[in-house]
C-alpha cells in the first residue's frame, strides 16, 4: 500500500494524523507543503483545495480531516483500522 500525507509542520490537525499513523504502525511518506512546491502542487492537484493534512492512500484522497475520520477511512480501504 502506498501512503502519502501531506502536511504543513505548524499544522495541528497534521500533528495527530501523524501521531495516529505512528501508533498504529502504518508505514507513509511525509511531505512538507511549506519547504516542497512541488509537493504543494501535487497535494491541491489531488485534493482540490490548499488545506492540510491531505492523505493518499493508493489512489485514494481524503482531505483536511481530522484524526478520528482515520479509523474510517482506513476500514473503507482494506477492512481493518
């Protein structure tokens, strides 16, 4: 599975998206909208919208959200949390 999470470092919201993947053992790729331009492009490309946090899962977008739409969204995926 493919993670990406877009965030932006004074971002709260960003904070407990990734204290929650980290404890529940969820490998993903960080990327800084602030110090990567690019990855600010790719994030509005896929969400639409400038707002972080921005999760891609294997395709898949769900866009500044908090962490308790987390356990959801990962069920959606694959049937677990």
């Amino acid at each position: 599975m493919k993670i990406r999470l877009f965030i932006k470092p004074y971002c709260g919201w960003c904070h407990k998206a990734i204290r929650w993947l980290d404890d529940h053992d969820i490998q993903y790729e960080k990327l800084d909208v602030i110090a990567d331009d690019k990855a600010f492009a790719e994030m509005v490309r896929l969400s639409g919208q400038e707002l972080a946090p921005v999760l891609e899962v294997n395709g898949k977008v769900l866009a500044d959200f908090g962490p308790e739409e987390l356990p959801g969204f990962f069920k959606s995926l694959n049937g677990k949390a």
